[in-house]
C-alpha cells in the first residue's frame, strides 16, 4: 500500500548508454519500494541511469536517484559492475535514507 499523501509521484528518467525498458521498469518499481510507507508528500522523482559501453571501468552502470520529500532533497546513487546490481544497491540506500529524512525533517 502507498502511503504518499499525494498520487504516486511520477518519475522523470535520463539515461545515457544502453538501458532497456525492463532496466528503467525495475529501477523504478525499486524507487517506488524505498518511497512506501513515506508519510510526507513526495513532489518529485528523478532517476538517472548509465552504462558506460566499451570500458575497462571495474563499475561501469550507474543509478542515482533525486527525492523531494516535503522539501527535503533526498539523493542516493550506487555504481555497479551491471544495471540490476547498480539498481538493488541505489534501492537498499534510498530504503535506509528516507525514512531517517522523514523522522529528521
């Protein structure tokens, strides 16, 4: 059950490389799962994903995630050596730092 005070916040995407629907899906079923049970008013989401083709980067996928909560600017990102670990590691962040928003604010 969503507990934003407002409807389910829509999330504005970038990406840059080669990021597939399925990918941008499940980074924002993951945000939407670290943004449950917020009791403040979610204003904006802003996801960016990025995969770095052709590199010898040991962490080439990138996911960052920007917030507002009731005015406050939540921001989280994780490098990863894939898309879906980058996405699992912003979602664990992001699950830890809003609550602890929410209780501070």
């Amino acid at each position: 059950m969503q507990s934003f005070t407002r409807e389910r916040p829509e999330i504005h995407f970038l990406t840059s490389g080669p990021v597939t629907e399925a990918e941008r899906a499940a980074a924002e079923r993951a945000l939407l799962a670290a943004l449950d049970g917020v009791a403040g008013t979610v204003t904006s989401a802003r996801l960016t994903l990025s995969v770095v083709t052709g590199s010898a980067l040991p962490r080439p996928a990138l996911a960052q995630a920007v917030v507002d909560i009731d005015g406050r600017r939540l921001r989280a990102q994780a490098a990863a050596p894939t898309l879906p670990e980058a996405v699992a590691l912003l979602h664990r962040r992001m699950a830890v730092r809003v609550p602890r928003a929410v209780q501070a604010g």
